[in-house]
C-alpha cells in the first residue's frame, strides 16, 4: 500500500527559501524577466533542486500565491471571534512575519492580480464574520460596502506600511486601524436599534 507522506522539515525549508528568493525577486523586477537560474542563485539552491518542486517559475508563482491566499483566509477565520484589537494584533503579526511575501503582493513588479485577489478575500471573510456577528444579511448591500471599504483601506495601510519596509512598529500600525474598525462595528450597533 503506498502511502501520502508529509513533506519533511527540509523539504518544506527548502521550499520556503524558493519562495522567498522569488518574492525578493519580484520586488526588484517583473516575473517574466525572472530566471530559474536567479532564483536558485537567491536560494543557494542547484536548478534540480528547484524542478524537484517546480515545473518552472509560473508553477512557483502559482503555488506560492495559493498558498498565501489559502493561510490568510484560515488566519483571518480563525480570528473571526477575537476583539478587534486582538484580530489586528494577530494579524498585522502575520504580516510582519511575512513581509518579504507581502512585500511581493505589493510591489509594482507584480500585476495587481494577487492584491485583488488578497482584497476579494479578505472582504468576503469579513462579510461573513459580520454577518453573522450582526445579524445582517450577506447579501445585505450595506454590509457589503463596508466590507468592501474595510478590506481596501486595511489592505491600503497594510501597502504603505510595507513599500515603506515595515520600519513602523507593529503597534503603531495596529491602533489606527483598531480605532477604524471598531467604528464600523458601532455604526452597524447603532443601526439596528
């Protein structure tokens, strides 16, 4: 019987460092002008390394993006109960642990696709979180403006903070966009009574 085994802690770091050297890459210039032998450069890595993993750098790129989107939907679910400042302590911690990734997302090299998607994300969970928090309807166009407007000014400061290299404390990024949030919630709060 042959059985799936999970990748070993190699396997994953060496896969993490691949994708790091692309997305250190992707910072400085445009995915069709990357090579496979930069990235394995970056990695101090051999080129069977990399195609042990991947098919080529669009296979890289593909799957470091769903790999992002998928761990910042499970992450931002996860939160889904907590306060809104432990929500954006967590998550603006991710972030930061991530920024050389999150660095790629948003930097002009990158064709903006990934961002939207991240936003899309990021939006629909919230109209799932608050909809249910509030007992709004998820189709309820109100809630999806707010949702929409939550999303993309979140990601906004998220986009300032790392273009700017996350020179900012995690705690002076976390208060402002706390404060905003917590008047959303109120606004909803008062519009139901």
């Amino acid at each position: 019987m042959n059985e799936s085994k999970s990748p070993d802690r190699r396997t994953l770091k060496t896969q993490r460092t691949i994708r790091h050297a692309l997305a250190e890459l992707l910072q400085e210039k445009e995915l069709r002008k990357i090579t496979v032998q930069e990235i394995v450069d970056k990695a101090e890595i051999s080129r069977v390394t990399f195609y042990k993993y991947y098919l080529d750098i669009y296979d890289l790129y593909d799957k470091l993006e769903n790999e992002m989107l998928l761990n910042m939907g499970l992450i931002v679910l996860q939160l889904a109960d907590e306060s809104t400042d432990e929500f954006f302590k967590e998550l603006i911690s991710y972030i930061y642990d991530n920024r050389v990734i999150f660095g790629m997302i948003f930097s002009p090299n990158v064709t903006g696709r990934l961002k939207d998607k991240l936003s899309r994300l990021i939006e629909g969970t919230f109209q799932k979180i608050y909809s249910e928090k509030l007992g709004v309807a998820i189709d309820n166009e109100e809630l999806i403006c707010v949702c929409c407007y939550r999303s993309n000014g979140f990601l906004a400061i998220i986009q300032r903070w790392v273009r700017n290299g996350c020179k900012e404390s995690c705690e002076s990024i976390i208060r402002p966009v706390s404060e905003l949030d917590k008047n959303i919630e109120r606004y909803f709060s008062e519009k139901r009574k």
